[in-house]
C-alpha cells in the first residue's frame, strides 16, 4: 500500500510539476546530429532518395526543388473517431510537416538536413527523422542488377 501511495504521489508531482519524459532540451550539437546527416551519393542520387523516402514515409510532396535542393511534405493525422466518441468537436486534426535540405559537398558526398514540426510549430520528430533516414538509406542503395551476359529481358510491362 505505502508503495501504490508513493507511486501516485511521484506521478501527480510529475503532472504538476510538468516532469517531461523525452520532452527534454536538446543542445545544438545534438540537434545537428539528429536532423544532419551525410549521404554517399551524387546529388541527383540523395535527391530522388529523399522525394522516395517522403512518399514512402506517407507525406504529399507540398514542395520540390531539385536546383536549391529543397523539398517539403506534409501529412494529417484525421481525429474524427476521437470527436465523435468524445463528443468533442474542439479536438483538432494533427498536421506533420518536414523540410529537406540537401548540400553537395563534392561529387558523391550531400549534406542533409532534416526539419519537423507538428501543427506548425518546430519541433524535432525523432522518430519521424529516423525513419525517413531508414527509408533514404534503402533508396540510395538500391541498384538496378547487373545485366547477365547473354541473358534476354523476360520482365514484361
């Protein structure tokens, strides 16, 4: 019993307190290192890889430039189940937001740059970066396979 009670004591002094679990404060360094990453592959390779990896993540491509090497997707969470089983029609939809920057910084070297937010508002997405960082990596490595001498094309369109 004494245990129970000092359990709920610690979380309702964390509610009140506004105790944040994985909610805190990250320094620059760290935010460089989860939003920055640095791709092998040509310009037009990371490119393609990170227009792919905002489809394939499930964001409508708002925005694409392949000279300033930006892109922008944007995807909604739809809250209708909980308005209508709440009975609250102030529960509002969350929009998800990323932006791509990629730098090339020599023949099969780019720099990328991931930002995030939610609702608008900046906020680092750690997971939503990790998997657009998985799914990149997938695309630049894909390869068309080698062609086996003397082998016809049987692949049919």
């Amino acid at each position: 019993m004494r245990t129970l009670t000092l359990g709920l004591l610690a979380l309702l002094s964390c509610l009140t307190l506004g105790c944040s679990f994985g909610g805190t404060k990250l320094t620059q360094a760290q935010m460089n290192a989860l939003e920055t990453r640095e791709v092998d592959a040509t310009f037009s390779e990371t490119f393609n890889a990170a227009s792919s990896a905002l489809f394939d993540a499930g964001y409508t491509i708002s925005m694409s430039d392949r000279d300033g090497g930006l892109l922008s997707g944007n995807k909604s969470n739809n809250r209708r189940a909980e308005r209508f089983w709440l009975k609250n029609q102030n529960i509002e939809d969350d929009h998800f937001a990323i932006s791509i920057q990629i730098q090339e910084n020599g023949p099969r070297r780019c720099s990328v740059r991931v930002k995030t937010s939610v609702n608008g508002e900046p906020r680092s997405d750690k997971a939503a970066i990790d998997q657009l960082w998985v799914l990149m990596q997938r695309q630049v490595m894909m390869k068309e396979p080698a062609a086996i001498a003397g082998a016809s094309d049987s692949r049919s369109f």
